[in-house]
C-alpha cells in the first residue's frame, strides 16, 4: 500500500471520516496528526453509525494500528469514554492505539475558556466547537501546556504538576472573566486515574514509526477540519487553531515529506460551512435549506445546522495548491440527484475586478462575491453507480469540468453514506 494524506479540501465535514475509513483496509497505519474532539468523523457500516471524535477512523478495521499524533490536544476524559463505547461495541482498540507523548493534554478549563472568550466576543465570536481547542492550543505555544507524556509522570509528580497548571489557570478564570475557579484537586486526582487508563497507550512517535520512516509499513494520515478552517492559510480568525493542511501531517507525527505518499484533497460536490466567517458561495433561503436537508447537513460534534452553499472553485484550486494535492475525491454527489440546475463558482468578483486568485486577506475575502457557471441537474439516482459508466451524463459533465477546473485527478467519487458506494477512478473521470 502506498502512503496517503487525507486532506479536507473546504471548511470541513467534506466526509473524509468514510474515505480514512474505506482507504484504511489495508495500511499498517492511521495517523491523526491535528485538531483534537472538535472533529466529528461519521461512518456508517451496515446498520451500524459511529462518531468519532478523537480515535483515527481506521480503528474500524481490525489489525490497523492507530496514532493520536504529537499535533493533537487530547482531552484524555473524552478520549476514554470514546475508547470504552467503542469496545463495548466489539472493537479492540486499546491493543492497537497509541498516543504520542508530545501531543497536548486537553484539561476542562479549556473548555471553560473556550465558552467564556466566545461570549466575550458576542457578535464578533468564531463559532467554535467548544471543545476547548484554541486555549489548549494557546498553552501549547506559549509553552505553559501539559502534555499526554507527562501521564508517565510518578502519581505525585502528576499531581503536583497539574495541580500548579489548573491553579495559573483559575487566575485567568476569576481575575480576567471573574468566573468560577476549576476544582484543582479533584481534577488532578482525576487525572492520575486517568493517566492508568492512558499510559499504555502514551508512546515515542519516533520510535513506533520507524518502520513508517524506513518504508517497510504503510501509514494514512487523517486529517481533520479543512484547509479553509487551517490556522495559517484559512478565513482567519474565522478558522481553528491547528494546521488542518499539508504541512501539519509532517509536524504533527515526525514524518518528512518523503513519507507522505498521494495527497487526497476531499471535497463535497458542493460546500458547507459551521461557525461563523466568511462563505463566498453560501446560499441563504430556501436554497439552502433545501440543500441542508438533501444532505442531511447538521454537525457530527455539535448537531449545529451547516450553512450550505454552491462549489467554490477558487476557494478549491486554492486548496489544491496550497496542499499540492496529487487527487480529488469527491464526496455526497448523490446529494445534488434532484436538483434541476447546479452552479459552480468559478470566479470572484472584488472591488469591481473578476478574479480567479483567492484573496487571503480576511478583510477582502468577505467582500467577493462569486461569479457562477451553470450546468443541469440530472434527476436521476447516483446512489447504485459503482462505477463511472453508470453515472448519468450530466453528473460525469459536472465532475469533469471540476476535474479541468482542479488541474487534478479526480480519484475517488462517493454516492452514498455507506462503505460500498464508492465509485474509484484511478484515471479520473475525463475520458
Ligand atoms: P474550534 O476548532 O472548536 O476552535 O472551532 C473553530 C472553527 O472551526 C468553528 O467555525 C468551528 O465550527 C470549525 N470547526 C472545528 N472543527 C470542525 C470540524 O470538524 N468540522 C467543521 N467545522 C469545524
């Protein structure tokens, strides 16, 4: 098996839970190496559905082994509850999870900080997940975090470290939000139990990916969010806290560049967003409405209804080349089935000019305005196509002008929530 990224091409939820899930059959390894519970990775097999927050989605499959990569912050509570649902469920997961030691250590003041800055923030707030990520994030660069390693530590010397952390924490909370103080304690109490259930899982990513390194075992990065949502090259502010691009599967597992393999951009065939910040293409009304009911757009983490919206090709071909995607796979075409008429944006309208470059400037980006191509809908199901030749014309004309319009293979087309309805095209879909 070759290497491969998985890469969320938008602003997330594009289904890349369901492609890690089909494409982790056979790899030796699943690497997460970003972003902690704010992700909601659904898989549906058989009559079986499973949200998973924080462990890979290649646990789904026996023999794979998993990594929670050192760019991670992992909130070690939600993490177990995650590891006993699955195993009373039937999976074996504690044989083959592992954790790396530098990954960031999630604690509920976190999550506390994350709810209280959101509302600080009223009108002008993210929309976070409020999962605690960007203060956990916030600790770990300014070099004052925990980190899954330290659940090594002696009882007593994990107590008395996160006591010190949990007590600088509750400073923040009572003198600059004049909120309640955590019980610091107790929660380090907890988190010495915790840290029984954890540290044989906690590793040296170095060591146990030696054999990724030398080529002799495969790996599948997973990554979570979307370049539209990166910490560097999305809406920012509007964006999470971590590297969701192509640069965070190298910081976030230890891995160079030679290790990486294809880089798989996922895409819906059309676009999504939760939270708040700017979506050029978003439809509003009973367009979008009906979109989100088509596709059944309401958040794996949160249940918060997504704002919907036509394919952005700028925003795309952005994507392409800031991960240097090698392939597309297109995801939930089966969505679009029943619509009459289907628009594309190809290019945006700023300041009175046409452009097909995206801007990047958070203040430019609200003020484009898309300039659409249209192309008919093909009112027929997709949902039995295995392959390319059983796809309506005018579903193959859409996917082939995104194709010309990506400059990239289109490698993988989805058409249904379950693991089967995949039609894989190695060559693309120009023919
Ligand atoms: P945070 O990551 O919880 O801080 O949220 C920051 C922004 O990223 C908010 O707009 C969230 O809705 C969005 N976000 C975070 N994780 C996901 C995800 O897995 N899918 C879609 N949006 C996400």
């Amino acid at each position: 098996m070759e290497n491969r990224v998985i890469i969320g091409g938008q602003w997330g939820d594009e289904g890349k839970g369901k492609i890690v899930d089909a494409l982790s059959r056979d790899v030796d390894w699943v690497l997460r190496y970003q972003g902690g519970a704010n992700a909601g990775h659904t898989i549906h097999i058989g009559k079986e559905k499973h949200v998973l927050h924080l462990v890979p989605s290649g646990i789904l499959h026996e023999g794979v082994r998993c990594l929670l990569g050192g760019g991670m912050v992992i909130d070690p509570w939600s993490l177990r509850d995650e590891i006993l649902a699955l195993e009373q469920k039937g999976h074996e997961v504690r044989g083959r999870m592992h954790i790396s030691a530098t990954a960031a250590l999630l604690m509920p003041y976190h999550m506390r900080l994350d709810e209280l800055r959101e509302s600080r923030l009223k009108r002008k707030s993210i929309g976070t997940t409020g999962r605690g990520i960007g203060p956990a994030y916030l600790d770990k660069i300014q070099r004052t975090g925990l980190r899954m390693g330290d659940l090594l530590l002696p009882a007593e010397n994990l107590e008395r470290k996160a006591i010190e952390k949990i007590l600088s924490a509750n400073e923040v909370l009572s003198e600059f939000y004049d909120a309640e103080p955590v019980p610091a304690r107790v929660l380090a109490e907890e988190l010495v139990v915790l840290s029984q259930f954890m540290s044989p899982m906690v590793v040296n990513p170095y060591a146990v990916l030696r054999g990724v390194r030398e080529g002799t075992e495969s790996a599948l990065f997973e990554g979570a969010q979307g370049t539209m949502l990166d910490i560097d090259h999305g809406t920012y502010p509007y964006v999470t806290s971590s590297n969701s691009t192509i640069g965070g599967a190298m910081t976030g597992t230890g891995l160079g560049p030679r290790s990486l393999g294809e880089i798989n951009g996922i895409f819906k065939a059309y676009c999504t967003r939760v939270g708040n910040g700017p979506f050029p293409s978003e439809l509003l009304g009973e367009q979008g409405d009906a979109l989100r009911e088509a596709g059944g757009e309401y958040g794996a983490t949160t249940g918060r209804a997504r704002r919907c919206g036509w394919f952005d090709l700028v925003a795309g071909r952005y994507a392409v080349d800031v991960n240097g995607m090698t392939g597309v796979i297109i995801t939930k075409l089966d969505v679009l089935d029943n619509l009459p008429t289907i628009q594309v944006a190809t290019a945006y309208e700023l300041d009175g000019q046409q452009t097909t470059t995206y801007p990047v400037l958070s203040e430019a980006v609200p003020r484009c305005r898309p300039v659409y191509s249209e192309f008919a809908g093909w009112n027929k199901p997709t949902t039995e196509c295995r392959k390319l030749v059983d796809l309506p014309a005018a579903a193959r004309k859409y996917l082939e002008f995104l194709e010309k319009e990506l400059d990239t293979l289109i490698v993988g087309v989805s058409v249904g929530r379950d693991r089967e309805q995949m039609i894989w095209t190695e060559t693309g879909v120009t023919t």
